[in-house]
C-alpha cells in the first residue's frame, strides 16, 4: 500500500476527500492532482466533500484547494474542518463548512480494504454494449458484461456470469481490488493505476472461474481454486 | 388488431429493408393484410426495394402533417392484393416526426391491417426512436460480424430499459461454408453475446441482389434458399413451429481459434 496523504471514500452521501492533517498542504494538494488524474471519469459529476480534519486552514489554503479540484471539473460539495477559524475561512471561500459528524470518526483506514468499502450494489441483469456503471463500493452484476458495457467501482467486481466489457476496480486506487467472474474474457482490464488487456494472440478460453488482482505490480489472473484468498 | 413489429439493427447495411420488404411479401402470400412502413425518412429505400418508387405520391410525413389522409398514401403492391407500402419523405429529415405522430399513426393503420411492419433506420437516434415507438414487437437484425453484433446488443439493451417486450433476433447473410472454415461466428457464437430468442437464419444468397435490384421481393420465388428463410421467419411470426435449418452445427470461429490452445497463460499483458 503505498504511503498515502489522501484518502478517497466512497459514502452513503457521494464521495469524501480527507486529507492528512500530518502532512504539508503543499504536498497534500500535489498527491490530490495525481488522484484525480488517475480516476477523473469517476468523479464526474459525483457529490464531493473535502475532509482536513483539524489542520488549520486560511481562506488562500481553500481557493488553493478549490483551484486543485476545479482543474479536475470538480465542484465541492461542502467541506469538512474540525477548527472553527477554518470553517470561517472556508465560507469567506464561498464553500458550504460543516463541522466533522458528531459519531466518533472512524480511525483512518489506509488500505484496509474491507473497512474502506463498506457498501456494494447488486445489478441484476446483463450489461450490454453502451451500458455504464459507477459506483463507489462493490459492485456485483447478476448476468454477463457484454463487450461495449463498463463497470467503474472503488471496490471489487463480481460478475455471475461472462465478463467480456471493460471493468475498472479499486478506481480510487486501491491496490487490494479484485475482479471475478465465471467467464473471464474481458476487453480491458483495470485494477488501481494498472491496466491490462489479454494477449492479443493464442489466448487460451477460460476454462471456469478466474480471479484477477495485483500480485507484484502487476495484474495477474488465476483460476478461483487456486486464488488463495 | 395489428401486431405492429420494427425491425431494426444498430448497424446500418445489415438487411433491414430487405427483411422488411420480404417479410411483408411473405406474410401477404399467406393470406395477412400487411402494411410495410419506411421509418427511414431521408433516406427511403423500401419503395425501390419493392419495385414501387414510381407510384409514390404522398409520404408518411404529409400523412402526420395532414396535408392528405392516410388512405391516399398507402401504395398497393403490384403483385400481393393484400400487401401495402407507406413511404417515406425524401426530402425532410427524421426530425420531421416525433415518437407521438408515429403512435397515432399505427394506431390509425391497426384498425386495417393484420400487421404492421416498420422498417427503422439505423442508429440509435430519432429515427430509431420514432420507428420503435408504436412497436409491439421488435425483431432486431444481425450479420454475423462482431461489429453488427456488438451494435445490436447495444440496441437490445436500449429496448431493455424501454421495458419492450424482449426483441427477437434475425441473423442474416450467414455463410455455411465460411462457418464451416472457421472464418466466420457462427449461431451458437452470436447467440451467446445477445442472448435472445431466435427468430430465424437467412443464409447469404446472391438471388436478393439479383432481386432487390429488379424490385421484387426474393420470398416471391419461395425456391431461393433466402427466400426460404424468409418465409419460415413468416411462419414464425404467425405461431408455427418452424425447426431451423441444420447449417449452423459447425464449431465456429471462436470456438476453434480458443480450441487450439488448451492451457491459459495466467499472466496478462501489464502496463502502467
């Protein structure tokens, strides 16, 4: 899991940016740029909130902020700060300010794969070409993903059926995402930053369930029996 | 009541009007009062297909615009007593009809007719949504090519969400001996990307040049090996069971390209 000063969620609500409170501003808004760059088509047009937790903030640090996420088409939502001067000089920004939720924030999980993504979707029925979906969680699809068809998800993929589109998992860049299927032929690929296609010639047909993750760096795909979990 | 069927592809050049005109022909000899209407408006292709362009006075869009009555439009084949052509404009554009007009003028052909076949242009714009509007079934037509087969999944998936009955599905200009090769998809391969009901095969056969060219529908000539097809697709259509053809047993391209290899390289290609 490589060393990380923005953290990506997906919530119930949209999608919430926290931000290292540890960590220099400068170099924060310079790993948020790369972030962005990395998943731009899953922030489009999702709710965005922007958590600093209780760094201190002046209104230049927001505009600073603000100029990052709007490069990237985003528009925030509101922002999160647990100090009040903060949150005043978010709204001189023209940000919409909310102190952190009363319950007990919890800790923050870098890479803890299963607390990360706590919801997932079900869709049941087949993908076909032109369909897309995003989601911030799991996503699970009971039926076949046809070849023109894409699933984008901040967590793993399942498909109940033969994956032959594109499949993007861990799109907020978590390395631990996985991709199964009963047929796994897809076009493309994608799990984090990497993106893999099959071999272009003397590609063997799947002959049962596969798995496919990162190992190494790299992307690889085993049959199900063997992926030891 | 008219059953009121579009027949539509995605794909364009994959055998819409030619399956609509011969389908129309097909149902007629067999004692139906069919009307064939051509949605492609702009770009009429029907009419010559069934030998009629020169009897065409007025069109769909002067029908919805009420510059005649609905009567005055429809052509009576030259051939079929029961068999009647509604073209469409040459010189407007899709955007001369809505989804609504296109109702209301089905509506208006049901009360006469026992079907109504509605020729769709291709794309997925709004002459594909005009013609797909009245339908209340649609037949979507394929070649066995990954490109005709990927834009008619596209469009079985825009009927999904529509809530239409599920489409059934045409496959046309198939090739045994190619099949046969392994150069090219055969049924099977087809059938499992699209995943909806068979309706019928039309092998490839050089007679619906030939025909279409004089103007006269191949299911005429019921001995042509495509104007066979079309016929069972009839038949079908009018609650037949009708067994399909055995030229669709070969192992496919598909499925021999992967027999070759029997192991699977674990590894994909990665890049960053």
């Amino acid at each position: 899991m490589p060393n990380t000063s923005v953290v990506i969620k997906g919530t119930k609500d949209g999608l919430s940016i926290a931000l290292d409170p540890a960590v220099p501003l400068g170099d924060a808004a310079n790993e948020l740029t790369g972030r962005l760059t990395e998943a731009l088509s899953f922030f489009q047009g999702a709710r965005v909130v922007l958590d600093v937790g209780p760094r201190a903030m002046s209104e230049s640090d927001w505009q600073r902020l603000q100029g990052v996420l709007s490069r990237s088409q985003i528009v925030l939502h509101s922002v999160v700060a647990e100090d009040e001067a903060s949150r005043q000089a978010a709204r001189a920004a023209g940000l919409h300010a909310a102190p952190p939720p009363a319950r007990a924030r919890p800790a923050q999980s870098r890479g803890a794969h299963a607390e990360v993504h706590t919801e997932g979707i079900l869709i049941r029925r087949t993908l076909r070409s032109g369909a897309a979906e995003r989601h911030t969680g799991h996503v699970v699809v009971l039926g076949d993903l046809n070849p023109g068809a894409e699933v984008v998800a901040g967590g793993d993929v399942v498909v109940w059926g033969s994956l032959r589109g594109v499949v993007h998992a861990g799109c907020m860049g978590d390395q631990e995402a996985v991709v199964c299927a009963l047929y796994l032929a897809p076009t493309q690929l994608r799990l984090a930053g990497l993106v893999a296609r099959p071999p272009d010639r003397g590609e063997g047909r799947p002959l049962g369930p596969e798995m496919a993750r990162i190992r190494d760096g790299a992307i690889v795909v085993e049959a199900w029996d063997r992926a030891k979990r | 009541m008219a059953n009121v069927i579009t027949i539509t592809s995605g794909k364009g050049g994959v055998g819409k009007t030619t399956a609509t005109a011969n389908l129309g022909t097909a149902l007629a000899q067999r004692g139906c009062k069919v009307a064939v209407v051509d949605a492609d408006i702009g770009l009429r292709n029907l009419d010559v297909v069934m030998g009629l362009e020169n009897r065409i006075v007025y069109d769909l869009v002067d029908v919805v615009e009420g510059q005649c009555r609905l009567r005055q439009a429809l052509i009576k084949d030259k051939r079929l007593p029961e068999l009647y052509l509604l073209p469409a404009a040459q010189t407007r554009d899709k955007n001369a009809v809505d989804p609504k007009d296109m109702i209301k003028l089905c509506d208006q052909l049901r009360e006469d007719f026992d079907f109504v076949l509605i020729d769709s242009p291709a794309g997925i714009e709004q002459g594909y949504k005009n013609a797909v509007a009245p339908a209340d079934q649609v037949i979507v037509i394929t070649t066995p090519e990954v490109s005709a087969v990927r834009d008619a999944d596209r469009i079985i998936g825009l009927l999904e969400s529509a809530e239409k009955r599920s489409p059934r599905l045409v496959i046309n200009r198939l090739k045994p001996s190619m099949v046969k090769r392994g150069d090219m998809m055969d049924t099977a391969d087809v059938l499992e990307i699209l995943a909806i009901e068979l309706l019928g095969i039309v092998p490839e056969d050089d007679s619906i040049v030939a025909s279409t060219n004089r103007g006269e529908p191949v299911a005429l000539n019921g001995k042509t090996r495509a104007g066979m097809a079309f016929q069972n697709i009839a038949r079908r259509l009018l609650g037949d069971e009708v067994p399909f053809p055995e030229f669709n047993n070969a192992s496919g391209l598909l499925g021999r390209l992967w027999g070759f290899v029997r192991s699977r390289p674990i590894d994909f290609k990665a890049r960053n």
